[in-house]
C-alpha cells in the first residue's frame, strides 16, 4: 500500500507498543494520530516527533469518543488504524488467599482488550471505507494486538487470554467483511517485550521469559514491533491472520 497517500491512528499511542508504533510510522513520513487516555505522555510523544504526530485524548470503550477521532477532517485521509491499547487483568482463578478471581476485573479486561478494540475496528473500517480508493481498490489496513498468552497463556492470565484470544478471533471474519471495500486487518500476537509493564515484572520471570525465546534469546524490541506494523501496512499480500512476533517463545509457567 502506498503509505504516502494515508495517515494513521494509533490507540494506546503514548507509551510501549503504541508509542513505537507511533516512531516508526511518523519517521516513515505518516501523519498519525496518538490516542490515548494519559495526556501527558501523549502530548510529551506529539511535541518531540514534531507536525506529523497529533495527541487526542479518548477512551476506546466509548463509541462516541472513537467516532470524533476517526470521523476528524483530515487533509490526508484515514487507511491505517493501529489498535494497541490495553489492560493487564492478571489474577489467579483461585488467589494464594483461597479467593475466586474478581469478576468485575474479567469483565474491565474484556471491556477494554476485547470490546474496545472491537469498538475501534467497527468504527475505523466506517471511516476507512469512505475513503476512496488506491490503484488496485485497497483502501487501507487496520492492525490489531493479540498476544502469545491468546494461545498459550500461563497462570493469571485468565482474562488477559481470554481478551487476547477474542482479539485474534476476530480478524479472519472481519477481513472477509472488508474484503469488498479493500481494507485489511492483520493481528499481531507479541512475545513479551521490553515495555514497562514486563520490565516491572520480578527478575526471575524475567528471565524466564528471556529463556523462553529460542533466538534472540531476549526480551523483544518494542521498535522492532512497530517496524512489522509498518510492514504491515505496506504488504497489500498480508491479511486476514494472526502473526506470532515472539522470538519462538512458549510462554512458561511460572510455578506456584
């Protein structure tokens, strides 16, 4: 896809994933929009990548906030949506203390990572279909974020997975939805990167997440996901399946 006719959001823009997102399609010469709730990093992200990088403050759950953000005028037109905001929701079924997992926190993860990320797809293929269209008949291209946990999820990530798994769930049907309009939707299902809510985690997971990962063996770079996002939108051939970006990691159990 011609990416010099298209500009971007990015949801979850301010920080990890998201915010090298947001580097690499601004250093590829793409407007982009960073979408977020934390406004002081996503204003701090929009002043140090300069005019290509526009903050806007909004909730993925609500339809109405989403919808601003899409339908804004834009001199150049919507074909890259890019879904990475998300909740961590970790608690066992059963805790150390004998107590069942939250059921208000299972439903918050699957609101924010399943619903809200849905809510963002149905809108931005809206706005993306009344573009018109490149040479060819494509439109544009909505990438979401999964997760290796979508798949083989360790201890306490009952919702997490459960949200994930519903993520890369969605993306066969909704390519075949958009298929007659020209958008794609590609699902990218991350290891465990070198973002602050990993990197917070005690060292001994840590390191066996380093483990994990056949070669490198390492954390992942988070330029290194938004660099397939980018590929992402530029490979017209990419669509309808979720790709694994984890180095060949299994995640491990962590033991009780």
């Amino acid at each position: 896809m011609d990416l010099s006719t298209s500009s971007a959001v990015v949801t979850g823009g301010a920080s990890g994933l998201g915010a090298a997102t947001v580097r690499c399609l601004v250093a590829a010469g793409i407007d982009t929009t960073i979408v977020d709730l934390d406004v002081d990093r996503g204003e701090r992200l929009a002043v140090e990548l300069g005019e290509r990088a526009h903050f806007w403050q909004a909730d993925i759950t609500d339809p109405q906030a989403v919808e601003a953000v899409v339908g804004a005028p834009r001199e150049i037109p919507l074909r890259i949506m890019v879904n990475c905001a998300f909740v961590p929701g970790g608690a066992r079924l059963v805790g150390l203390d004998g107590q069942a997992h939250d059921l208000a926190m299972f439903r918050r993860t699957i609101e924010v990572n399943l619903i809200g990320t849905f809510n963002c797809l149905r809108l931005g293929a809206a706005a993306i279909a009344r573009t018109p269209p490149l040479d060819g008949g494509e439109r544009g291209v909505i990438v979401n974020t999964s997760s290796i946990a979508a798949f083989d999820g360790t201890e306490g990530q009952c919702a997490y997975a459960a949200a994930k798994a519903g993520v890369a769930g969605l993306t066969l049907p909704a390519a075949r939805d958009l298929r007659g309009l020209g958008i794609r939707v590609v699902t990218i299902a991350p290891g465990t990167f070198a973002t602050p809510p990993v990197t917070g985690l005690p060292q001994q997971i840590l390191d066996a997440y380093t483990r994990a990962a056949l070669a490198p063996g390492r954390l992942g770079d988070p330029a290194e996901f938004g660099r397939f996002v980018l590929h992402a939108c530029e490979n017209s051939y990419l669509n309808g399946d979720t790709v694994r970006l984890d180095g060949g990691a299994r995640l491990p159990p962590h033991g009780r």
